[in-house]
C-alpha cells in the first residue's frame, strides 16, 4: 500500500484532493497498530470494525460533496472518554467491562466532524499518574526509547501520536497529564482553559481541574483536533458558554512584540541541565523571532505540588465514591451489600487507594480546615500570581518537565518523585490558565524535550500562535522517533 501522510493537516488535505482514501488511511494505520503496537502497547481497545465502517461512511460523504473539518481522518481517545459501544475502563479494573451507552461530547464533536475512531489508549488508573505504570492493564512504552515511559497519565495517547499509530489523539488534563507525555514523546499536546470543552461523558478524576487536551504530531495538528472539540454545552455546567475562535487562523507564526515572560521559579534545582540549556535556547528563538522576553515571578510556584495533591485527591475520593459494585462495571458479589462493596472496592489499584485515603483525610471533619480549606486558600494566590503576571506578558515560556523520560519502574515504588514530574504543569490547572508542551529538542540520549508555553484564560489562540512561529523556525517539530517504523528492528540498530 502506497505511503499515507505524515500529519493530520496533510492527510486531510490529501483527503479533499482524492489522492488517498478514509478506508486506505485507516487501514493503514490499523496495519501500523498490528506491526507496532505489540511493542509500544498504547491501545488499550482497537475498534477495528468501528473504524473502518466509519472510514467507508466518511469516503461515501465524500463522494457525494460532503466535507468536514476531520471528515475521515483516524484519531485514538484515551480510555477515559466514553466512546458508545467501546469499553471504557479509565486503566481500572474496577471499570473493567464497562461499556458506555452514550458517547463523550468530545466524541460526539469528532463524529460530527467526520473523524474516525481507531480505539482506546492505555492511561494510568483514573488518570492517577505520570507515566501509565498505574494502569491496571500494561505500561505503554516510550516510542523513541521502549525502555522508558511515555509519560502520563495520557501516556497512550502521546505515544500513538509519536508512532504514528493515529493522526491525532484525545487526551485529558488534570495536572499536566496532557502537556507532561507530549513532552516526553516529542509530540505537541495542548491543554485548554478549564471549562473550553465540555467534559460530559468523561470520567471523573478531580471535577475542579480536569479538561481533555488534544496531542498532534504538530502544532497545526493539534489546533485542528482542539477546534473540533472545543465548545460548549449545558450538560457539563462547568463548560463556558463563550463562542470558539477560529483557531487554525490565529496560526499566522507573526510574533513580533508578543511579550513571553520566564518565571524564575521554574528554573529550579532538580531540573536536568540539557533541559534547561534546550528550553533556555527556545526563549532565545522566540527572542529571535520578534518576541519581548521579561523575567517575571510567580512566587507562590512552592506550594503547588502541595495544594495540587490535597485537591486532586480530596475531589477523587468524592468522585470514586460511585464505584460500589452495583452501578458500573464488576461486582463481587459478597456475604451483604457491606461486603459486596468492600471486595468490589478492592479491585482499586494501590495509587487510587491511596488518593482515596489522602482525599477522604483531608475533608473529614476536624481536619477540614486545616487542609482542604488552607489548600483552596493558597490555590487563589497561585491563580492570583498568574493574573498578575498576564497583566504584563502575553505568555509564559518555561520548560514542560523538569526531566526527559524516566526508565519503566525507576519510580514506580516512589510516589513523591512521580508526583514531582508534573511540578511545572500542575499550577496552570490550579489557575484559570492554558498550556501547551511543543518540542524544542534533545538530550544526549535522543530523547525529547518539551517547551511549555502558558496563556491567560482562553488565550489558547496565543500559545498556539507562538507555539506555531516557534516550530516553524525550528527543525525539532513532526520528528519521527526511531521505533516508528519498525521499533523492534530500530531498537536493535540502536543497541549496535
Ligand atoms: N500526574 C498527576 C497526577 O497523578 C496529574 C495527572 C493528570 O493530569 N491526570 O495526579
């Protein structure tokens, strides 16, 4: 079969040429997912026939004059987006079986737009994570490196952009799960302002911080995923009833005088210097490319990690509360309905066990106050740090991860320095803010870099713009990893 095109942007245009087809486009990637995925394990469900009976419908559409914004192109959705028909298992056993009736509003937005569903991508646990080890399925491996993670929790999702095992992917974002694997797999991911996409039908993590994100290979990729799914609707009361931009437009790579501000907290110790030196040349391009580049200050930064991970678990443990054996998924059917609930609880993995148990610590009564009431406290000086930054820059340039990607199992056994790889991402959640992760190079072991950039709220235009201007000028973006072709055979070549 001929060669397909490498981005989204260009299958699409290849798409309303006629120079290939839905069915061809899809069955090739479903060849690629056969041949590769044995070795990366992104997917978690391939939904083969699906796809190729909406590849068939698309190229019929098209036949008879029909157009649409992704109007046969295949796109993978991390499995803890509910796609009708599909199981939805958000990489718990406790959801394992668990097939929705109804379809996400993402989802409902990509089928309008033509899209075809290739499948599930692996996540860690609920979302619970920084590198699917927490999945209870599989880790997903890291295609330029499979002895590494591909970061998380959306690290199937990131890892299938990379390999080419999708044109683009779905992913949610609750404390960098989005921003943190693109960066890991030299992908672009971006994660809106809480409340641009509506997150009916997907399943719950921590209400007041989850948002689904959109990963492409480049930046015009993922604008053109984010622009189908962006919007609102009544049924996510969260969603903001504002008008969605026309955001491929807005990527006109013009930045001169656009002001980028670098925050001295986020050049810490603990950040390994090739990713200092590759982010600090990115501001410098920036600089080059006509931006104003301020030094600035967020000087609550310390206590995000902190807050995050009083609020995060304090609003899971209330979400998982739902998950008793009797509504979704398994039940194991004990002596009462008492125990009945507790052996079904028991399917939770260790780190939803341990959110549940920080959550549930930190709201009971007597401790209330002094934890989750303190941390909603500092949250509003975090948020407050970036409204006055925005008062003087456009946008906020820093790096997406302190480290590139870590070997599997390396911090597995040790939650606080998981918890520790998202340190740069988490405040954009605790805030009102956006924020992308665009590749801006490589360590010396070839592994991918990732170039944060944050905007004010619903400024996604702007991030994307500079994000656009910044991998225009560079040659890091639509990088092919070594194993996308062939990883067993590539992995060999580079052990020689
Ligand atoms: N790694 C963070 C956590 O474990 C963020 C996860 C996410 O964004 N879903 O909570």
């Amino acid at each position: 079969m001929k060669e397909q095109p490498f981005t989204l942007i260009q299958l699409r245009s290849a798409l309303r040429q006629g120079e290939t087809s839905s069915v061809a486009a899809t069955q090739a990637m479903l060849d690629r997912i056969v041949e590769q995925d044995n070795d990366i394990k992104s997917y978690l469900t391939i939904t083969d026939e699906l796809a190729l009976e909406q590849a068939e419908t698309a190229d019929q559409r098209r036949a008879n004059g029909e157009d649409g914004p992704l109007l046969g192109v295949p796109i993978a959705v991390k499995d803890i987006i509910c796609v009708a028909g599909a199981p939805t298992t958000a990489g718990s056993k406790i959801l394992e079986g668990f097939i929705p009736p109804y379809d996400a509003f993402v989802v409902q937005k990509l089928k309008e737009a033509g899209a075809v569903i290739l499948g599930k991508t692996n996540t860690d646990e609920f979302a619970m994570g920084s590198s699917t080890e927490n999945s209870a399925y599989f880790t997903t491996r890291n295609p330029w490196d499979l002895e590494r993670v591909p970061g998380g929790s959306s690290g199937g999702s990131a890892a299938a952009v990379a390999a080419e095992l999708a044109y683009g992917a779905l992913g949610t974002d609750t404390g960098g799960s989005v921003r943190q694997p693109a960066s890991f797999c030299g992908v672009v991911g971006l994660r809106p302002t809480y409340g641009r996409i509506s997150r009916w039908g997907v399943v719950a993590f921590a209400s007041s911080l989850d948002q689904v994100g959109a990963f492409g290979r480049t930046v015009a990729d993922a604008t053109a995923l984010f622009q189908a799914i962006a919007g609102y609707d009544r049924r996510d009361s969260t969603s903001l009833n504002v008008p969605v931009p026309d955001y491929a437009a807005a990527l006109t790579g013009d930045i001169k005088g656009l002001k980028v501000g670098v925050p001295a907290e986020y050049f810490i110790e603990g950040i390994e210097a090739e990713v200092e030196t590759a982010v600090r040349a990115a501001i410098a391009k920036l600089e080059e490319l006509g931006a104003e580049i301020h030094p600035i200050s967020l000087p609550h930064t310390r206590y995000a990690l902190p807050v995050y991970y009083l609020i995060a678990p304090a609003e899971a443990s209330a979400n998982l509360g739902r998950y008793d054996g009797v509504r979704y998924g398994p039940r194991i059917a004990g002596a009462d309905m008492i125990d009945t609930v507790k052996q079904t609880r028991a399917l939770f993995g260790p780190e939803a066990k341990r959110r549940i148990m920080l959550g549930t610590y930190a709201l009971s009564a007597g401790y209330y106050e002094a934890y989750y009431g303190r941390a909603l406290k500092v949250r509003t000086l975090i948020k407050q740090d970036f409204l006055n930054a925005f008062e003087s820059v456009d946008v906020i340039a820093c790096p997406t991860s302190p480290t590139t990607a870590f070997k599997i199992g390396d911090r597995a056994d040790d939650p606080l320095s998981m918890y520790l790889a998202d340190i740069f991402t988490l405040s954009v959640n605790l805030s009102a803010s956006c924020g992308l992760s665009v590749p801006c190079g490589f360590d010396s072991s070839g592994l991918p870099i990732g170039l944060q950039l944050i905007g004010n709220t619903l400024q996604e235009a702007t991030i994307l713009n500079a994000a656009f201007a910044y991998e225009q000028a560079t040659e890091w973006g639509g990088k092919r990893p070594l194993g996308a072709n062939s990883a067993k055979i590539d992995k060999k070549l580079s052990i020689l």
